[in-house]
C-alpha cells in the first residue's frame, strides 16, 4: 500500500550532490569532496564515523580510500542510523551501513542512467519515510520500501532508464496500487505513456499522487520537477 508522504528533513548537502549528473571521475571527486567540507557539522560527523588513521585528513582521502559507490552508502547511513537508534554511529572495525537502504539503492540503481545517483536520493527518503511511520504508529510495521519493490517487474516492463528514475519508480508504483496487475502489465506493454495512464485515473486518486509526488520534491529539494505529470 502507498502510504500518505511526509515532508522528510535531508540534508542540504547530500540533496546537492546526488541530484547532480556525476561520472566518478577526479573531477568529480575534488567537487563532491569540496561540497561536504563546506558543511561543518557533516565533516566531522564524517571523521568521527567513517576516518581511519589517515595521515592526511581530508575528505577527499577518505573518499578516495572507500570509493564514491561505498563512501555513498557510508554518509547516508550516517543519518539512518540516528533516525534508528537515536545516536549518530560510533566508529568501530565494522563500519554501519543501513541493509535495508542498500539493497533498496542496488534494486534501483538497475533503472538508472549512468551518472545520476536520484536513486540514492529515493531509496534514502522512502528508508527516512518508513522509520518515521513505523515510530508514529507502533503497533503495524509500515513495510513502505517492500511494497514500493513490489512495483519493479513493471519498471523492467517499461524498460528504459532515466536520470529522473525516481518520478518514473513512484509514478508505476501509485499506478501498480490503483490497476489490478494484469492491467497494469496490458498499459505497459502498449507502450502507453505515463500521461495515458494517468488519465485512466480517478480525480480523487490523482490529487492523492500530486500530493505524494509535491511531499517528495519538496523533501529532495527538487523545485524544478513541480508539474511532472506534464513531462513523463
């Protein structure tokens, strides 16, 4: 079930980086070290977490010992960890990283385009989103991130990959939610567009998606995709 989104807090910085197009390259590097340095609070959250004995501490060794794909998961674990536990990670041998937003980027990742990392940015807000439900109602498990993978035998249907895989992925799932499955697999495989589908809905049910769709912009930072069901 899609549950109602919330406005989740995250990060300025990591919102910054993970909407840009990168190619891990040095470039990329030096910009993305650059970035978290600014950010004073994050830095040292950094070094206390995830530095080693680095002769040189900097954020730009520390991201070249791990690499982007495991420095990635490593910082935005930071911040799952304290939503989870109530305390930000101490360093230990075995550093944190969260397995439910791990898998959830791997399962992702494999509809988008070389360079874009928003499904980073949607794997951390639907992880922050499910934490949030599960401690303001105890008593029921949220299960937010299983039943948005529910969705994704309908992404390989569709079968292109975007930079922008984050609308497309919430997009299919609200639809999986609303069509029963073999209807949804017939849309999909007209190669009806998103927009076609999208008036297939109810007027109630396409408020409820706006609004979903208008609490994840917001919580990314993505002023410039406001009026996406005109593009997709």
């Amino acid at each position: 079930m899609v549950p109602a989104f919330k406005l989740i807090k995250i990060p300025f910085v990591l919102k910054k980086i993970l909407k840009q197009s990168l190619v891990d390259t040095h470039q990329d590097e030096t910009g993305i070290s650059f970035e978290l340095s600014k950010d004073a609070g994050l830095k040292l959250l950094i070094f206390q977490c995830l530095s080693r004995d680095f002769r040189d501490r900097s954020i730009q060794t520390i991201y070249r010992y791990y690499g982007w794909d495991y420095f990635r998961k490593l910082i935005v674990s930071i911040f799952i960890h304290k939503k989870l536990y109530g305390q930000w990670p101490i360093q230990t041998k075995n550093l944190f990283i969260d397995k439910e937003f791990s898998q959830t980027e791997d399962n992702f990742a494999h509809f988008t385009a070389k360079g874009s990392f928003r499904h980073t940015l949607l794997a951390l807000y639907l992880r922050l989103l499910e934490l949030e439900l599960d401690a303001e109602y105890p008593e029921r498990k949220a299960q937010v991130i299983s039943s948005c993978l529910k969705s994704l035998p309908f992404m390989e249907i569709k079968g292109r990959k975007g930079k922008e895989m984050d609308l497309g992925m919430l997009l299919i799932w609200h639809f999986t939610e609303y069509f029963q499955h073999d209807n949804m697999t017939e849309f999909l495989k007209k190669g009806n567009d998103y927009s076609v589908i999208m008036n297939e809905l109810s007027l109630s049910y396409r408020k409820v998606i706006n609004t979903n769709f208008m609490q994840y912009l917001l919580s990314i930072g993505d002023y410039e995709s406001f009026g996406f069901e005109k593009r997709v």
